[in-house]
C-alpha cells in the first residue's frame, strides 16, 4: 500500500479514486487467462484496483479466486466478466460444435479446449455473476457487451458496473443502461480491440457521457497515466504493462517475450478468435496472410484454432499461440513486481504533470499584456 506520499488533493484524486475506494486511479485489467489472486492482491496492496480475470472460471473457481483475494487482503477488487451475445443467448450450439470437434482433435489440443468447453454452456455467465454477488465482490467490469439485468444485481448489492467500449455510440449506450463509468479502450490496445485510436476516442467519450472514463490502449507508465488525466479521464486500465509482472499468472516465456517486442511488433487478426485481436506477430499469425476469407466468425473461429488463443500464455508457445500485446509493448523492459509497477507510475504521472504545470503557469516570453 501506499503509504509514504499523499495522493489527497493532487490531479491523481479524482472522483473515480474516491468511487472506487483505492488511492491511485490505476485499475490492472482484467486478463483472462492471468490476472489471478496473486496479481489481484498486489494491485490492491499497492493502492490501485486489482482485478479478476474471472471471463474462463468456471463458477467454483470464481468462488475460489475470490475467496484466496479476500483471505491476503481487505483493499477493494473488481472482477472481470465478458457478456457476448453468442455467450448469453442461452442455446447449446456452441457446445454441439466443440464437443464435435474435440472427438476428432489430437490429445494436446483436446485438453486445451476440454478446459474452455463450459463457457459456452446456456446460462453459464448468469452462474458467473451469481458466484460473484454471492462472494461479495461489488465491482465488475464487463467486455464486449453488457445485460441490463447484470447492472442492476450489482446496483442491488451496492456495487459498481464499468463497461468497456471501442467507440462513443457504445459510450452512450452503456450509460444510457446505467454503468458507473466506461473503459475507453483505443486501437493501441491488446487482446480484442477496436479501430479508433486511443487519444480520439478518450476525449469523444469524456465529451459524449456525463460519467468517469477510463483511458486504456497503450497505458504502459506515468507519462501516459499522465495524458490519459489532461484529456479528462479519471483513471486507467492498464494491461500489457501489468502482463510483464512477476505476478502475471502466464508462462515466463510470454513475459519474456513481451520485453523483447518493439512497438511495431503487434498486429490485429481474426485469426486465433473470429474477432480483431491485437497480438505479437508471429509465425501462425504470418500463416493466416491473404486467408481472411477463411476466418470463422466468433466463437467459431476460437474452436478452429484449437486453443491457440491460450497456447502462448499457459504454454509459452510464443510462435504458435496468441500473446497479447498493445503498441506500447515497446516501453516494457523487464518483468517487474507489479506493486512496484503501481508506485512507480503513479509518482511518476505526478513528476511529469508538475514539470509541464511549472512552465505554463509562468507568462510565455515578448507576450503582450492584456493591460
């Protein structure tokens, strides 16, 4: 925890920090596939918003997760969810189709999708959200999509309801269904993304909804927290910065991997879930060139695949699997405890709001006065 510098009074005190109850406006995304109790937990310590990346937990691991955060720390914690519609229809297509093609799948790829087979079960994101009100977690930030009726069970249990949103229609969407804040996330950023850049989109949204926006797309340290603050937002969620952390539950092979990527090195492609997706290029990524056609739309495109959107981060199969990664992989060095990550970002976006406050309060020279 912070507890060596004061945040009070400061462009860091936002009224999103005091909603949310941490000390410095950083929320750690919700990673799927990684953002576990131990990440969660360091986060909070820290002072930002840990949070659960709870989209592939099956409703017992949910409660497990949640119950190791409650036991290592009284700090507050959101969870992460995903609501697509594909997700939520409640038919058992999905499931038809990936127990079809776990018959005839290798073993290795067979126990990857065995793993993921439940996501796709009619009412099994309505389970998700049960154990999570059922364990006391009252904030959840939702991906791609977001029910009426979820909002209002987390507003019930005095919760909060942050949605995330790839363009300003979707902004106002979500806030007409009543969400306490949206997470602009920009093109820049990793895993599944939009098309519109991330300083246009913070800005449209900040003008667009009466609401707290949070900045996300390319978030990578306190420079950016920094500008994230000049156009409005109220705080950040940040995940590729967070990926590198020791507490990252992934293979070190993909954190590695990520340290050594340069800010060119991503790219978006259907190929590995049937939606935009940015990732580290690489070869399976290379193989797909000239083969859109061929993509299957999501979900579908995630079981054709054969699990490699999990691959490279369980496995650390940095050429055959998905890394996701935003542009601002390039300004990622080394793999760092993620408390650290916290203090230093946000002492940092204090250092740099200061240096550039400094010399615009002062009269620019030869200017004529108004006198």
């Amino acid at each position: 925890m912070i507890n060596d510098w004061f945040v009070e009074g400061t462009a860091l005190d936002t009224p999103l920090r005091r909603m949310l109850g941490v000390e410095v406006p950083i929320i750690q995304a919700g990673m799927a596939e990684g953002a576990r109790a131990d990440l969660v937990v360091a986060v909070s310590d820290a002072g930002g918003l840990g949070v659960l990346g709870a989209a592939p937990l099956t409703p017992e691991q949910l409660r497990d997760e949640i119950g190791k955060i409650r036991e290592r720390t009284d700090r507050p914690f959101g969870v992460n969810l995903v609501f697509p519609p594909e997700f939520t229809g409640g038919t058992s297509q999905l499931v038809e189709q990936a127990e079809k093609l776990l018959t005839d799948a290798p073993p290795e790829v067979r126990e990857e999708l065995e793993e993921m087979v439940h996501i796709f079960e009619p009412g099994f994101v309505d389970r998700q959200v049960k154990a999570c009100l059922e364990e006391g977690a009252r904030v959840l930030c939702s991906g791609l999509g977001m029910p009426r009726h979820v909002i209002d069970e987390f507003h019930s249990a005095g919760g909060r309801v942050f949605a995330q949103v790839g363009a300003v229609a979707q902004a106002r969407r979500v806030a007409q269904l009543g969400v306490d804040g949206v997470i602009a996330s920009g093109t820049d950023a990793g895993g599944h993304t939009g098309h519109i850049g991330s300083l246009s989109l913070w800005a449209a949204c900040v003008e667009a909804v009466d609401l707290p926006v949070v900045a996300s797309g390319g978030i990578t340290d306190g420079r950016t927290l920094a500008a994230a603050l000049v156009l409005g937002c109220q705080g950040v969620w940040c995940g590729t910065r967070f990926f590198a952390t020791r507490e990252m539950a992934v293979h070190d092979r993909a954190k590695q991997h990520l340290t050594e990527a340069g800010t060119d090195d991503t790219v978006v492609t259907r190929a590995f879930s049937g939606k935009p997706m940015r990732v580290v290029r690489n070869d399976y990524v290379d193989s797909w060139k000239g083969r859109d056609r061929e993509i299957l739309p999501f979900p579908a495109q995630f079981l054709a695949s054969e699990g490699r959107g999990r691959r490279g981060l369980l496995r650390g199969d940095v050429e055959g699997g998905a890394i996701q990664a935003g542009q601002g992989v390039g300004l990622i060095h080394s793999v760092e405890s993620a408390g650290d990550v916290v203090r230093s970002m946000a002492r940092e976006a204090l250092a740099c709001l200061a240096r550039v406050a400094g010399p615009m309060a002062q009269p620019a020279v030869g200017a004529r006065s108004s006198g």
